[in-house]
C-alpha cells in the first residue's frame, strides 16, 4: 500500500486548519508573542542560550512582530498553523540559530499557557463586569432601604419587605458567585510552561520564572497535568454558568414584577419597547433578552465543559484550539448580560400605589396581626389566628384594604374572645400596616432599617475584598507586563 | 414620577438592539423581502389591497431593495429593528398607503416565518451533508466488503468481521437519524403567516396561499401556536444532536483503531499530522477535530433546547433573534464534521498486517472452532467449550497463531474426548480462519457477503427514499421561489 | 506477576454486580423468561435442536420459574449475574443438555433485546399517559371553546382569545410529540436477536421469528448495530425529553394565570394549598410541583442521552444495566406529571371576572377599533391608529373599560378627521367587546367558533391516528405473548 | 361558581403528597427532630417561652418520637405533609400551648435548613470519599513512583513517564476538586433558621444560637435569601459534577491502557470478567462501569442544577423536597465510584513487558538523541533532529529497539556530519534509555525521582490541609450535637 497523499488535506484544510487560524489571529496572537519574549529572557537568563544567540532572536522576534500584517494574513495551508508561520519565518530570516526558540518547550505546554492567558484576561474582564453589577446592586438597595414591596413565595404574595432587602439576598448570592469565579480563576493561574511536551525537558528551565514574567501566579506543578488536566476550563465555565443561572432568576422575578398587573417594577421609557396604537402597552423587552441572553450563556458554559466528557486524560484537541474560542461566545453573551443588567437595574424604580393596592388587595400583613394579639392581648396562638381569619376574610369580603378594617377586627376579636379587644383603632392600623410589619423584622438578616444597614456594611466589606483581590491581580499583571517588557528590551540591546 | 428618558437607552442600544440587527442583515434580510412580496401578491389576489395599490407597494419595496447596501447598513437606534427601518423607508417614500403592506400581519407571525425560512435552508443543507456522508459510508462500505476487521466489545477484541459490515451498522444509524431529521424538518415547514399578532386577523387573509409562495408544505393550524409554540426549533435541534453524538462514537473507534500500538485503521498522510524528528509518530488528528467538532455541536444544539426551558408559552424572545442566531453555530461545526468525515473514511483504508496480529494474538476465532466440534464431531457445548479452551491455552502460551495449532488442538481433543478428532489440520485451519468466520455468519445482518449484499440493497432504497424526500422539498421551494418571483413581477408590470 | 486474586473483588461485587443484580430482578427477570422461551421454540422450529431436547430443557425452565422466588433472591457473588443463574440452574438440573439453550445467542443480543422489551412496555405507558393527557386537553378545549381569556405576548396582555383556542395550541404541540415519541418507539421496536455476539451465528437462527414471538415490529438488520448502536435509547429519551419541556412551557402559564394579581385562572380548592390564617391566601401548588417535576425529567433524559457521549461504537456497559435502570427513573416522574396534568386542566376554569377586568384595564381590543375605522369609516392606516390611540389614552386616564369610551372615541375622531364618526355607539361597543374580537378571528386556526369547531375535528382525527397506531402496537404484542405462550405450551406436551 | 371539592384531590395525593411523604422519613425525619429540638432551646433561652411552656412539649416532643415507628406510617392525606402530621400530633397532645413550637419559625425556613443538614451529611460523606481516592492515589504514586509507563500525547505514545508521575496529575486535580467541594460545602453551612417565612419574625429569636445548635457555620444574613437562594445546591452539585467529568477522563485511559492491544494496565482477575472459552479474553468491566457510573453522576447533578433554570428568584418547590431528594442519587452513584476506584487503582499494576514493547515500538526516546546531540556533540537543532530522525527510520525499518540501534545511528551521523559520532554504544544505549530520559526530567512538575519526591510532599501536605478541615467540620458537629442533646435534656429534667 503506497501513500502519495500530502498533507493538509484540502477538506481539512477548509474544515479545521483555517478555521483554527482565524481564530489564533484574533485571540492568541498577542499571547504567543509575549510567551516568545518571555522564553527568550528566561533561556538566556538560565544560561541555555547566549547573550548573543539571545539578542539575534530578540530583534528577528522584534522585527517579524514589526512587520507581520495580521489581519491581512490568509491561512494558505503552507505552515499547519501560525506558531509553525512564526518559527519558519524566525529560521528563515536567521537560519538554524532560529530553531533554538523552541528549545525546552513545546507546543503543548505553550497551547494551555495561551488559553489560560486568554481566559485571565476573560475571565478578569467578567469578573469586574460582576463587580460592577454588584455596586449597582449596593447602590440600589442603599436607594431603596424603605421602599416598601410586595415578597412573594410560591408566586403569590406572601409578606411586606423591602425592595433594599430583596436586592439584598442577590447581593449576597453575586458576592459568593464573585468568590466562586475568584477561586475558578486561581486555578487558570498556574502556568504550564516548562512542562514541554510532557515531562519537562532536560535542559534547566526556570519554571518559576516563566510564571513570573508572564504574570501567572506560579507554575502548575505536575508537567503531565500542565497538558492533560482541564480543570481551568471546567472550573471557570461552571463557575461562570452559576452567575448566569442565578441572574436568571432575579430577571424571572422581574418579568413578573412588571407584568401589567402586577406593576409592582417600573421599567422606565427607555428601556420599554411600546406600540403606537396601545398607548397601554409597554413592553419591558430588555427583561426578556436578559433572560434568554443568561439562559445562551448557561448554555455556552455547559457546552465548553460537556466537551470534556469522555475525553482522555492526555493532552487533546477537546480541550485546545476551537473549543477554547466556542467557549469565547459565553463571555460575550455573558459581559451584555451584565452591562445590560448594570444599567437595568438602578434605572427602575418601585410602583408605591401598586404595591400598597396588592399589599391591601392580598391582606399579607395579617399574619403580624396575629402576632400582635399573641403579644398584646396575651390570646394563645390559636385564638390569634382564628380572630385574624376571621377579619380577614370579612374585608376581603368587603374589598375593603385590611387597614380600613377595624370594626371587623373588634367584631371577630368579640365573637372569639367573648370580649372586646384592648388595641384600640390606631395601635390596629399599625399593626397591619406594612411599614411596621417591616420595621418590627429587625433580627439580623431582616428587612427593619438598622438590620439591612447592618447587612449594607458586611456587603461593601465583601465587595472591598472580592475588588482588592481583583486589583491585586490586575497589579501582578501589570507588573510582569512590564518587568517581560524591559528584560526584552534590554536584550535587543545588549 | 415623571419618566423623561426616551428609547431606546443606549446600553440597551449597543448589547441587544445592534447585535441583533447584524445578526438580522446577515440571516433574515433576505427572507423578508420575500415574505413582504409574498404578503403583497396575497393582499392583492385576495382583494384586500387594490391592483394599485399593490403595484405602488411593489414598485416601492423593489426600488427600496434595490438602493438598499445591506452591508453598509449600521445600527442607528433611529428605528427599533430592521423591520422598522423598511417599514419607514416605505412609508416615507410612498406616504400612508406605505403602512397596508403590514394589513393583516405582525411581527409576530414574520418572525417565526423568517426563522422557520432560515431553518428550512440550513436544515435541508445539513440534511444533504448527511446524506452525502451516507453515500461515502455506502460506497465505502461496499469497498471493503470483504475487508477483515477485528471488532470490539468492552473495548477488548472479540470476534472478526468485516469493514463493510461494520461501516453498515453506522450506515442504518445515519439513515435514521436522516428521517428524525426529514421528520424534524415537517414541522418547521409549516407556516405561521396569517397568525398575525395572535389570533389571526378580521382581513380575509389567505395562509393557504401564503404557505404555498413561501415554500412551506402548509400552514402551521392554531393561530396561537404559531406564535408561541417552539417545538419546531426544539425538534430539529434534538434531531441534530443526535446525529452528532451517534457520529461521535464512530469517530471514537476510529481513535482507538488508529492508535499506535492497535493499528486498525490506516489514515492516509494527507490526514496525518506527523513529526519531522519522530517519523513513526502519525497522529490523525482529523479524529480529535471530528470528536470535539461533535461534541460542540451536540452542546449548541442542547443551548438552543435549553433556553426553552421554564419559558412562557406565549411570544417571546427566549425563541427569537439572538437565540435563533446563536443556535446557527451549530449548523457551522456539525457541516464541518459532516464534510471532513465525507471525506475521512472513503481515504482511509484497514491495515490488513494489523488486523491479521491481532485476530492471532487475541485468538478472536475460537468460539467457532467449538461451534464446529458441536456440528461436526457431535460434542456437546461443554465439552467442545474444553476442547476450545485448552486449544487457546496452548497457542496463546506458546505465542502460535491459532491456525498453526492443530498439534495442539489434536492433543486437547484426545485428552478430553479419549479419541482422536475426525478433524483434518486442513478443516482445522479454514474452522479457526477469520475468513471462515465471517463466511459462516450469513444470517440476515450477518457479514457474509450474501448477507452484506442484501442489506447493501435495502441501504440503497433507503438512501434513495431520503434522497427522493430532499429532493421534492428541494422542488417545491423552487417551485414557489417561481411562483412567488413572477406573481410579484406581474405586480409590477401590471 | 502472580495473580492469585479472584473474581469478584468485594467492591466490586458490592459497588457494581449487586446493585445491578437487584435492578434486573425488577425490571428484567420476567422479559428474560420471555427471550429464553421464545429462542427455545426457535431452536426447535429450525431444528437446531431435537423435540426431545426442547422439551427437557422447556420442562426444566418452567420449573424453575415456577419455584424461583425473585423478591427472595439476594446476591451473593457466587454467579456473577442475574442471567448465569438462571443458567447454572438449568445446567444443574438438566446436565450438559441445559447448556443448549443458549446456541447462536449472547448476552450481547439478549440484553439489548432485554431493554427494548422494557423500553417498549414504559414507552407505551407514557405514550398511553400522553394519549390520556390529549384528550383531557381536547375534552377541555371543546368545553372552553367560547371562555375568554385575556392572550399574553411578551408577558403583557395582548389580545382577547378563548381558553379553548389556547388549549388547541398546546394539543397540536402534543400531538406532534406524540408522533415523536411514535417515531421513536418504531426504532425500540426493532428486536436484536439472532445478532448473538455481534456478526450473528454460524447457527441457522431464524431472526425474523425471534422478532415475530417477541411482539418487535421486525428484525433490527445489521448485528454488529444490535450490540452497538444506542440510537433506540437517545431517540427515544430525545423524544421525552420534549414533551416535559413543552408540557414545561404550559405549566409556566398556569403559573402566571393564577398568580394572585391575574387571577385569569381558577384552581380548585382540591389542587390548592391554603393557609389558616390567610384564607385570601391559595397556593397553586401543583403547578410548581408540575413544573419541576417537569424538569426533573427533562434532566433524566438528558442524562441518559449525555452518558453516551463519547463511548465506543460498540457493545458497551455504557448504554446498558445500570444507565438501562437509572432512566426509567425518568418515567415515573414524567407519568406523574401526565397524571396530574390530565387531572389539573379539567378540573380548572377561567376567572371570567377577572378576565374581563384584565381585558378592559389593558384595553386589548383596541386595535380592532382601528381596524374598524379602516373598513368601515375608509380611514387609512395611519389615521385610524391615531384615532384609537387617543381614544385608548382617554378611557385609561379616565380608568374607564373601553367600551365605556364612545364619548371619547367621538371626541378623538372628530378632532382627528374634522367629522363626527359615523360608527354609533352600539357599533362602537360591539367594535371593542372582546366576543366580536374573537369573532372576526375566522381564518383557519383563530378563535372564532367555526373556526375552532374545525380545528376540533382535525384534532379528533389525529387524535384517532395516534390511538389506533397504539392499538396496533398493543394488539400485535399481545398476539405474540399468546404466540410465544401456546408455542411454548406445546413444547412442554409434545 | 361554587367550589365544593376538597383537598386534597385523589391524584394529587398519588403523584405528589404521598412520594414526598415517603422521601422525607426517608431522608429528612431525623433532622426535623433536630430542629424542632434546637428551636425550642432558643425559644426557651431568649425567653419567648417560659422553662415550664418547654418542659411540656419537650416532654410531649421525646413521646412522640419515642413512640412514633416512621417505617410503619403510610401516608393519608389527612396531613399535608410530615410536618403537619407531627405538628397536629403535637397538638393533639397537649393543646393550643403545642403550637407555641411554631413561633417565629416557618416551613420555609425549615426545609432550606433540613436540606442543607441533608447536604452536609451526604456533601462531607463524598468528600471523605474523595479524600480516600485521594490517599489511593497518593499511595499508589508513591509505589510506582519509578514505574515506567508510555505517556501518550493525542492517543499516540509520545515520550516514557511514570505512573507515579501520572497519577501525581490526577492527584492534583482531585485536590483542587476537593477544594472545590470544601468551597461549596462552605455555603452549604449557612443556616436559614431565624429567617420564617421570608422576612425574619417580629419576636427576638436568636439566630446564632439556631446555627450553633444545629452545627451550621453561621447564620446565612439575608432572610429573603435565606429561603430564595438556591446557590448552595448549585454550587454543590457543581463541583460534584466536576469530580466526576475529571475522574471519567481517567477512567477513559483506563480504558486503553487495559486493552488488549495496549496492555499498559494490569488489571486483576479479582476485576476481570472472563470467558469460559476464550482464555486470553479479559474484559476489565470494572473499567466501564466506572465510567458510566461517572457520566451518570454528572448527568444528575446537571439535572439538579439545571432544574433551577428560570425558576423565579422565591421560595418554590423548584429547589426543595422531590428535587432535592432526586439529587441525592448522585450521591449514590458517586459514592460508588469512588469506592470502586479506591480499591481499583492499587489493585492495578504496570506490564513492565507491555510498556517496553511499546516505548521500543514507538522509539519514544528518540527526542532525548536529539538534545543529546545539541548538548554532548555541539549539533543544532536542525542537524541533531535530522540524525535522529535518520536513526529512528532505520531501526524502524529494521524492527529493532532503538536501543540496539547504534550502528544505523553511527551511520546518520556519519552521513550527516561527515564525521563519526563522539558518543560510544554505551552513551547511545543510555540517552534513548527511557530510565536516562525520565532521570533527566528533574525540573519542577517533572517525573524524576528528586522532583517527584518533592510533589509529594507537596501533595501530603495539601491532603492534610483538607482532612483537616474535613475533621474540624466534623468536630463542629459533634460539638453542635452534644450541645443540643444535653440542652433539650436539660429542658426534660427542669
């Protein structure tokens, strides 16, 4: 059997190579030119190459990167990928000297490190998306401490609280979302190089080093891991896919809230698509596209880790090239999500008549009627509620908002009780009022005043860290960017 | 509260309205022009719209279509969608009597149209990669015929059989995932127009007619599910997943088959990425492009399905623009693994050295030669089941192949049965051949090649079945695409 | 290396073959006792093996069956599955001659054929519950053929229809799964043996028999697919899978049509959990349980789907004892939920109260005002929306329904069109009641009565489709087991 | 309309009341003891009711539960649900003073306590679990740590390592994945109690006191998010899904290293199913049940966490009793991997033979000749790589191991550099020695002896950081336990 075929294959070709390349053009380009510089600094500072082969490199490296037009490259088939572009185009204009680059590392080990490089910068853009969703959250719920809301359990009304409360319980699920995607993103911050193909290599790199320059956090220990283990990926997806999934739900219970009527949201006119004959009709769209862009995200997250299923545990394309760049489309659909989200949220604002017209309509403040004759009037739990129901059921027969119900009340208080009641017309509007419904909830968690600026204080403490840790990053970043930048350049100038 | 802002917020502008309105130049601008010329002809035909009033329309929306560069077009916010924008064009050019092309239709019923238009493209397009890689599978499949193969169970080599007859049992997968696809793809050919909004329209509209010049089989019947029901995305997108899970495990043999030390599969060098300074290392890595290539679609596909979960069934853009976009990624990489794969298998070939190693070693014939004992020496089970072990026992310890152990067989009969075999060293080889084997094996779905001829034929009527429905599809959507051209034409002229 | 470990290893006896085996005894056993007595009168029927011979190990089986207590059985590692012993226990009692019974068969063929035969009587069931499900729907919609609901799009108020026109949506959605789950059923219905190993039997076997005394449409062709190919599961969860996401969507509704402020639809005090205290207070609570079950098996079937993912074509665990009996879990959710729809949708009515105080808060009927003054006061497009606009902002700021609104139409038409409209008021009235919008809605697939009527037909016709394919299906299996029963019978007289 | 029917409705009571009733003895009636124990501690300690009020449903409390026999009580419908029956029994007993259990407390509250209990047992159940794999792996490394194995890059072998070297990579993903769930198990430990219904209660519980008791970490703030947030169970099943994806790659390799073929992994007869005729047939099942037991785990967290999707942002039966009881047969599933992987990786061993033949086969040392030719004979890289590649056709055309290969590479020295080779036989033997090449690789990560003994230091050290928290989790709750118990016995005796 005789094989005169030649590789590519034009279908491949068409099918994966090209594809591939468009896709290191626009998100890995950058990346392999500083591993590049940073693997020359370091062989040179290791003593594998010389001061002078080092220098020859550096400025060959300097001038292809001068000269290369990127965007007007077309994948011809010629070099199998642009790492092999790049590395013939270094051994074309410097001859064999050229080769020595690649000594000790591999395209394996460089593959992760520049997916890893990629989802930092990512992954750290979304992260900060997330912080400033949750400012805007904190502001918010500050803004709207005392705005009174209807809360819902099981899709009915169920108590008053507040909107800064409600607010509050998202705040807290971002903030351990933050610190989900925060411990994801430790873990992408392991650099791979010095792994080589497989086992590191017999020459004496500096793997601590690599890591340093190129702004990781420290190496990835276990080489085979390096370029076998996935985890970075999954870990961040998942993580991602959790924030999507639970905005999901706050963007759920937004579209009901604004639901014609319920009215309890306001969506304001710039954000409401509306119909010029139904002057009634407002549209609040953004909620559904924030609904379905969360869900496409979910869906992106799923997919990229669902790929790794069944795969082995060796270094694999499932885990490289094109997958990496399909993953890309969730931080997109994801970032609009946030922007969207950022800006939706402070720009709404709480309908006061209908939440007070279905606070009176659904009668949710009965129960701390109940309390109150427990605590009042000394009546066992039982009598309590029968009295409560009792009332209740007469204004609703009377569509009468519970408030207004006083005479009802003292009439089941007497027929309950066999006397009339001690609370007098006022102290029972109170009780049933939804400001002191709320105000009486002051345990540590609940909606009263001070226990919501209590919990406002633990929040900005929690996001002061989850920003800290994220400019601590930026700064490690920033830092190897510029200490990789002048050991290049003090190569090209020796 | 006085609300002062005005639509549409430009954060909302820029993370929903333009990318959606890129997304509709690129996928839908076409298919609304033709679902504006074909409600015109109707407005017209059923006497809704004048003759000049039509003509007027017509002349319009031509010249419109014909100034327009869709290309150069960018998102303004001026008008909410593209719809709009045309809309307005229209109206300003020809005044009110613009506004009637919309009589008796929404953006409702045209966008579902306009998805299912594009769906029908893209699904009868993948449809034909399929069958196209049917056809390989066939004339594959035909080839190699009479090729041995080791086949597995439990990953553990178990019996031979034939290339042919394995590549069969992938051809009846394929052919019914093409007729879940031809299946899939009814649904979406059923036309909403003429649901208007909701609920049809108090026009005399005629969906009938509408159905018949845009290509659909019929209109879709319920007004309300026209607007709120997905199943047609759902379907077809279930319908294609599997279609790429099932490949994944063809492509997932072809891994192991090909690997180093199994051999099985040949994959020629114009599919081989290879090393220049380890000339036995192949790596086909077309394999691992075709495996997460799979697996990536199979993921989008599942976003799609999934972003339908726990929504209303009602309008709603959880089944629209973006979502409907997002979903044609998927169309993207599944085409791409149907073309690489079309052309994977007819260029590979089985390793007939490799084959034949490994049937030895592994003994995989043994189970007939105690068939044989059975039918011919008049053993019964267990004791032809004795013969046969020990048999293997002894060639495998003495690393023969098990057509050279006849001395051994001889030995274990006489010690198990006290007699010698009737069993000539001739019959004993052609019993433990492979080629036996298979020959043997002439039931109905067996490999023989009796057997294999025949299922051959039924493949080929099957394929000819799938072939013959694409292609009356393919005719009446150029049919109507006739049809459609000329009635508006007639408008035009008349 | 000595190996003197013996099978099985404690874990493994208790992680994997014990929980295996105690899955077989309620879900296979008895469809094993089916396969073994149909391959026996097989084997005697092509003359594999003698009268006699069928007979002893026929009286043997029936025997066994008749003294082996199932429920009794504990796994005891002795025989390594459920299926060995059965098979030593032949052996013992019968010798040598009981090892007959499994000539030209594998435990490959039989188990798939072992899960198909479960799949076919759970697939069945559920299309059965589905079938149950329809036609409660249908029974409701033709009671509500003339109940008006207000119609949501975007989660607002959009038109008037009927709650029978909407029901109609949802049938046509399940009858199209029907025929899915129909579809998918025909692949399960295809019966493996004969496939034996994988390349069939050097045996005569007649597979077509096995299939015909099995109750399976036909013999699955190719062998090596009877062990390998898994299309027959993810075809068929596939098909499951939607009916749960759509049936998904409908709850959603329900959901939201009973949430306290809608009100639309009224669930019965028997499906509603109450609160003592707040009597005003219904917890729809079967609607969420509803949906989530819902998802439950939406997530069932995805994770049989998804364990296929990335497994060999070939015979494999992955698709078989245990990921055979973890997916019938799916089944018991999904005919919970079949069960409780079919009981919830009849049992609930249209709050017709609040319907109408929905329809005239949100002025639904407006645009047929429009459409009105188009046909019947020759106003253009635009004029007429004008007119109702201003209409529509009056008799809101106003708070008056519609309807109420003549004075207010007159007034806007008059300032518009510089003429008093000649539309009275009874015109105008009956132009914006909802009963004559539904009305008017006469094309194929609205709401008008006639309309509907024919819908209803076309439905019922369908309906009969699905059930007599059902009827088939049940008749021709059950023929078979009174086949397999008398053929069986005979053996044990002859 | 008069609504007359009574809850609950038949099947109602069938589909839903009666399996959750049968789920919670099952899962949850142990730890609702718990709570009402520890509520009515706090009660009685911050004085909400008095020593004597405690005594008596203490008193009644340990009555009932002494004389209750969960196993026996078959559900009615004459309670809603387990807590009613209790809280009615409570009643029942001792009057309207039995409802004083109830004060400021809330089913609501209750069961996101009783599930996160659930959790925590069953979550620190599987990570124990884990930390045993762990110790498996970390052991087994250990022993192998100089065991050469053939490293495979894209399915192909690439270059030699050691199982211990492998194995290290799976230890440190399975650390970073029991960090993952340490993280998670931490939301987990955020008790909802104090929080009632939605908004805390209006008498001064003490919520810190009700996580101390119950052996929580803490309260969770938020009362709305107390009963909302559903991040602790996605974020649990996460990171159980994650597990299992990165234990299924392994498994996958498993799989090929154990086939026949390949024969890398020594699985033992204790784990082999054999045949009884096909001696040389070893079907390592284990391997396979492994890994769909895997995919299943994943495919029931996925439903978990994707049940959630779209669910609004309250308390809804979407995240509580049925789902979270299906969810816990991911736990079931997972268990059973990692028992059967702890006792499956030691038992397993390296074909010393198999792993020769192959590195021989493959000439996978062949790279190390090429450095070694660049460091020890002043080559570059282009020269060394062409003699190398030179020597390895050679041999490989020849079918020799490299290692007998000093001639065919005298003679591409020779022919390449015009000179013969400095290096003698005995250097040529030693560079391409797969012991030099794996020696060699002693940086950081990599497989020599020094630098694994290092890992696993590094290893040991983080294993004990999670045992440790793991047994400083437990301590809390063995403290939390003995804190309850004296204190409600203290409540008996006062």
């Amino acid at each position: 059997m005789t094989d005169t075929s030649t590789f590519p294959d034009p279908v491949y070709r068409d099918t994966v190579l090209a594809p591939l390349f468009e896709g290191v053009k626009m998100h890995h380009a950058r990346h392999m030119g500083q591993i590049n510089r940073a693997h020359l600094v370091m062989l040179g500072e290791v003593g594998i190459l010389s001061p002078e082969h080092c220098r020859a490199i550096a400025r060959t490296l300097a001038a292809i990167e001068a000269e290369i037009d990127l965007a007007a490259l077309n994948y011809t088939g010629e070099h199998e990928d642009y790492f092999f572009l790049i590395e013939a185009e270094l051994k074309h204009r410097l001859g064999d000297p050229g080769g020595a680059l690649h000594t000790a590392r591999s395209r394996n080990d460089m593959d992760h490190t520049l997916f890893k490089l990629a989802l930092m910068d990512k992954g750290n853009a979304l992260l900060a998306g997330l912080c400033g969703l949750i400012d805007a959250l904190l502001t918010t719920a500050r803004r709207e401490r005392d705005t009174l809301i209807v809360a819902y359990t099981h899709g009915q009304p169920a108590q008053p609280s507040t909107f800064g409360h409600y607010l509050s319980a998202m705040i807290e699920v971002m903030q351990r979302d933050g610190e989900r995607l925060e411990q994801a993103l430790k873990t992408v911050e392991l650099c791979p190089m010095g792994a080589a193909a497989i086992t590191t290599s017999g020459f004496p790199v500096d793997r601590a080093r690599m890591a340093e320059l190129l702004g990781f956090r420290e190496p990835l220990l276990n080489s085979y891991g390096c370029i076998a283990s996935v985890d970075y990926i999954t870990g961040l997806y998942s993580a991602i896919k959790l924030v999507f999934l639970h905005l999901g739900r706050l963007v759920q219970d937004f579209a009901f809230w604004s639901a014609f009527e319920v009215g309890q949201l306001y969506v304001p006119n710039s954000l409401v698509q509306i119909s010029s004959i139904m002057p009634q009709k407002r549209n609040p769209v953004p909620i559904e596209h924030l609904r379905h862009l969360s869900s496409v995200t979910v869906g992106r997250c799923d997919m990229v880790v669902n790929t790794m299923h069944n795969t082995p545990f060796t270094d694999m394309n499932d885990s490289e090239g094109e997958v990496q760049q399909a993953g890309y489309a969730a931080f997109d659909s994801g970032n609009r999500v946030l922007a969207l989200l950022t800006r939706f949220v402070p720009a709404c604002s709480i309908n006061a008549d209908r939440v007070r017209a279905n606070t009176d309509a659904a009668c949710i403040t009965i129960t701390e009627l109940a309390d109150t004759l427990v605590r009042d009037e000394g009546l066992s739990f039982r009598q309590a509620h029968e009295v409560a129901a009792k009332t209740a059921r007469a204004v609703i027969s009377d569509r009468q908002p519970l408030s207004e119900g006083y005479t009802a009340f003292a009439a089941a208080f007497q027929s309950g009780e066999g006397r009339a009641p001690q609370i007098a017309e006022g102290q029972f509007r109170t009780a049933v009022a939804p400001e002191s419904f709320v105000a009486r909830r002051d345990r540590p968690g609940g909606p009263a005043p001070a226990a919501l600026e209590h919990a406002f204080e633990t929040y900005g403490q929690a996001h002061d860290t989850l920003l800290s840790a994220a400019a601590q990053r930026d700064r490690r970043r920033a830092d190897a960017a510029r200490d990789l930048s002048s050991a290049f350049a003090a190569l090209l100038e020796d």
